[in-house]
C-alpha cells in the first residue's frame, strides 16, 4: 500500500515535524510494511502543482495534517486529488481533529478524520482501513450515511522519534523542531495544549540524543514545541546543562535553543542557569497574555503576575539572551484601559520582543465551545481571529490592529529605540499612546524605511522639542541599516561634519557612521562593521564634541 504522509508549512524555513512523527509511528506500531513517503510544501505554493506531484506518486492514502495557517490551503489540494486520483483522503491535526464532523459533512472528498495522538492511530488506521474501522481509536469516517466517531485512547509511553535519515536530508538547514514532552499543566481558555493529552515527559535519553543530532544537521535554530518547557524545573535544568556543557563542542556555536516558558514559576536555579548560557545560544518566549488579574482569572491563567515581571527584567538583565513576551488582545473583561495599563507594564519590561497578539477562537478550545462565558465575534475563516467582545468594540479591535503594526515596525524592529526611549521616559507620553496614536495616524500604510522615519518626525515634532527629536531618529537610523536612505530633513551641511568622519574612517574603522548632535555638543558614532546586538541594531558611542576642537 502507498501511502503519502503531507504538511503544508507556512515557510519553507520551516520543517513540520507532524508528517516524521506519523512516518515514525508506521514504523514502530504497524503490524504492515507500508510504501510510505512525506511530501512537504508551503502555503504559498502552487496548489495544483503539489496536488498533482501527490497524484504522480499514486497513493493509496493521502494524509495530511491540519493547523489553522493551513488548514485552507490543504483542502484545496485535497480537493484536486480527489477529483483527478482515487485514493482515500485522511485529515488530522487540531483544524480536524477537535471538528471531525463537521469536516466528513462538509466536505465530501475527505473520507477519515484522525483525532488523538498520530503515531498510534494512524497505523492503527492503515491496518485497519479495509477491516474493522471500529477498532481504529480517534477515528471519524462515514457508514451507511452516518458519520461515526471512535473514543480517543490516552497515551503515557514516549512517541518514537521523528528524526529519521530521511528526516535529515530533508532538512537542509531549515528551522527544526523538538518535542520533548506533551501536554501541559495549564487548561487556558483559549489554547488547545491543556486538552491534547495529559502532561507527560519522554525519555530524557533520547532526548539528548535528539539535541547532538539536530544540532549535527546544519539547522541554526532549534524550536522546542513544548508547551510550558519549564514545567519540571529540574527536567529542564537538565536539558539546559546539557546545552550549555556541548556547545562549542558537539553542538556548534551559531545554534540557537528556542523555548517556551512560564515566567512565575522560574526557579532560581533556573535563573542561575540561564545566566551563564553563551550569548545567543538561548531564545525565550513567555506568554504573560494580560497583567489583569480578574481577566486571568477568569481565562484559566494561573499567573503570580509580581513574580512573572519580577523574572523577566532578571532574564533580561543577564543580556545573554533574545527575550520575546507575549499580549492578547480581546481577552475576557479586558476594555481598552485594562490593555492599555498591560501594555505599559509589558512594554516597561523591555524584552527584545513584544508581541500583540489578538485572541483566536480556536476549534476545542474553551472560549469557542462556551459562547455564554465568553462571548465574542470573531472570523468565519481560519485563524478565527476576534472582531469585537463585550468590552472591545470593532472600532477599538481595528484601532488597536494599527497600533500593533506600529509596535512591530518601532519596536520589535529594533529600530527606533532611542526615539521612543525620549517620547516615553523624557517627553512623558506613554508608551500605549505612542504606538497607538502614531499607528493609527499611518494606518498600516506600508513605506520605505526613509518615509516611515519622516512621518515619525512630523507626528511627534509638535509634542517635543524638534532638535532632539530629529537627533534621536537619526541615531536610530545609523544603528539599524548600513544602507538606509536618510531623510533631506535630518540632514545638517556643516564644514566639521566631513573632518570628524575623515578622522573616524582613517583612524578607527572605514566602515563608521557619523551624525553631530548639536543639543548635547556631541558626535555620535556607529561602527556598522561589528555584530549586531540582540534588539538587532548596531552599537553606537557618543563622544563630546570638544574631543575635536584641532577641527
């Protein structure tokens, strides 16, 4: 039997581990030798075209796994195979699984849906696929004009790994993934992580193991999907250890280890850990979502909100680490005061990411299947994003969408921090109406770097001095691109101008920006030849003026 195991990733820089996990479990579990085989492509591919390489190889079954940046997508190329190929169609993945269904009623070229973890039922499936389907846990497929569902079955042993041979030479130094554990501890509302399986850890053996041969691959990033990676704080000091002792030696000094944490409940070893990990080895997400308490609460978020800012500026103290938080806005009895005050208290964090998210009702998860606790409107379409709530109007949802695009391009961009450092801790504006004004005065307008500066200028000159203004965002144009076009109007003709570079090419470095900042009779300096730091942007130093009077 062929059978063809297929993911649509949302880049190619991405490498799905779902289709190698069910490879994986053919292999461990089936009673069969299956002809199996994974197919990848991206969403942004010609849908025909991988349809139609699926057909070529003329399978048997046609499996795909199902998320909401795909989920649109892989219908289509279903659809194509099913109307050019006779094989069985099979769809998992949490876009199926938590509405099998709906799926099977809707769409009729797809013939199963699998729910529960794949390395087990879908080989149960293949074994079972011309018998007694029955037999197949998870299971949702039509019979006599009935749509039936089998119970799903709970897994304690570790899944075998995913990281086949062919794995690797797929591979090819994209973005990799690990799974270390399944489940998480938490049950928030909007999340589906909390009801996939109870919370368990695999073998800590393998997963070393996986860590060395990963980290052998060429990859330069390796993603660990576990939900709440420091769940057991001594599991992960394990593992981070493990890290730390091989780099440089079996792993390679240019990977980065990417987790998702818990904030609150770092421990102090943890802490101390971290702290000595080599500069850029180590990326953290932390999910804080909202800094009110009764929103929280009322979410399923169990967070010591004092503990979690608390940890974040020691994370960020240690300056070894890139540290990126998370925001959701259109949460439960949040209005837009209340995200106001979360912003500011996540923005005065300064991570080297702050990210604003917007909740997504999500098949299986709580805040979509309980509409009377949490009522909203949100998309008809994938990802299902909210458009109003009782406490955010759609006015205030789309105003607040500007405003994001104004965080991304200021501040996670990395490259306009000296200019919001003045606006919000030396002109007092805060932080929240900076980027909301500012974003939704360019509404989302897309613009070259030179024109997005000069809007800034023009919207902020009138609210501060406009020296200093100018002399911040011309600093922050230097740190951020050696090839940035500046602006006519942050320009100054000035005969000492030239001399004072000639002195820096000549005795410092060739490849150093300059600009005069006459409000502080000083000359700042960019060597744009060095590394980048971890907001992305070069280092600068300022020097005083006087230090060139021979000029």
């Amino acid at each position: 039997m062929k059978v063809i195991i297929s993911c649509l990733n949302s880049k190619y820089v991405h490498a799905s581990l779902s289709p190698w996990c069910l490879l994986a479990g053919i292999r461990e579990f089936s009673n069969n030798t299956y002809d199996a085989l994974v197919m990848e492509s991206t969403i942004n591919g010609d849908t025909e075209s991988f349809a139609q390489k699926i057909i070529d190889e003329k399978p048997d079954v046609a499996a795909f796994s199902c998320y909401i940046w795909n989920i649109t997508k892989t219908l289509e190329v279903c659809r194509i195979i099913k109307r050019k190929h006779d094989c069985k169609i099979v769809l998992g993945g949490p876009e199926a699984a938590y509405r099998p269904k709906d799926i099977l009623e809707k769409y009729k070229f797809a013939d199963f849906v699998l729910s529960g973890e794949g390395e087990w039922t879908f080989p149960e499936f293949l074994d079972n696929m011309n018998g007694d389907l029955s037999l197949v846990s998870g299971l949702t497929y039509r019979k006599n004009g009935e749509i039936i569902t089998i119970p799903e079955k709970e897994y304690m042993d570790s899944p075998p790994s995913p990281f086949s041979n062919e794995f690797f030479k797929n591979l090819n130094g994209r973005i990799s993934y690990i799974e270390t554990s399944r489940g998480c501890p938490y049950r928030c509302a909007f999340c589906l992580s909390g009801r996939c399986s109870p919370l368990r850890f695999f073998d800590i053996g393998r997963v070393k193991n996986d860590i060395i041969r990963l980290s052998e691959s060429g990859t330069q990033t390796v993603k660990f999907v576990d939900r709440t990676f420091n769940a057991n704080a001594e599991r992960a000091n394990e593992i981070l250890l493990f890290i730390k002792e091989n780099y440089g030696k079996e792993i390679p000094e240019n990977i980065c280890f990417y987790f998702e944490i818990a904030g609150d409940i770092l421990k102090e070893s943890t802490l101390e850990i971290l702290s000595s990990m080599p500069r850029g080895a180590v990326q953290l997400e932390i999910g804080m979502q909202s800094f009110n308490e009764e929103t929280l609460r009322k979410i399923n978020r169990k967070t010591n909100t004092k503990k979690l800012v608390d940890n974040i500026g020691k994370l960020i103290s240690f300056n070894n680490m890139h540290i990126h938080i998370d925001l959701i806005a259109g949460l439960t009895g949040e209005n837009l005061e209340s995200f106001r005050n979360s912003f500011n208290i996540a923005y005065s964090l300064k991570a080297h990411m702050l990210q604003m998210g917007f909740l997504k009702l999500l098949y299986g998860a709580d805040m979509r299947e309980n509409k009377e606790e949490y009522p909203c409107t949100f998309t008809d379409e994938p990802p299902y994003e909210v458009t109003s709530t009782p406490w955010l109007s759609s006015d205030e949802i789309k105003m607040l969408k500007n405003c994001e695009d104004a965080v991304d391009r200021l501040y996670n961009s990395g490259r306009f921090l000296f200019t919001l450092d003045y606006l919000t801790d030396e002109v007092g504006i805060s932080p929240f109406d900076v980027f909301n004004s500012f974003g939704n005065s360019v509404n989302g307008n897309k613009m070259r770097l030179c024109d997005y500066a000069e809007n800034l200028y023009y919207f902020f000159c009138d609210k501060c001095d406009r020296k200093i203004l100018r002399e911040k965002i011309l600093c922050d144009l230097l740190c951020c691109s050696s090839s940035v076009q500046i602006p006519d109007i942050f320009k100054i003709k000035d005969p000492i101008y030239k001399k004072i570079k000639k002195y820096f090419i000549e005795n410092v470095d060739k490849n150093i920006k300059i600009a005069i900042l006459y409000s502080g009779n000083q000359v700042f300096a960019v060597n744009q030849s060095k590394e980048k730091n971890l907001h992305n942007r070069y280092e600068g130093a300022f020097y005083n003026i006087d230090e060139f009077v021979e000029f």
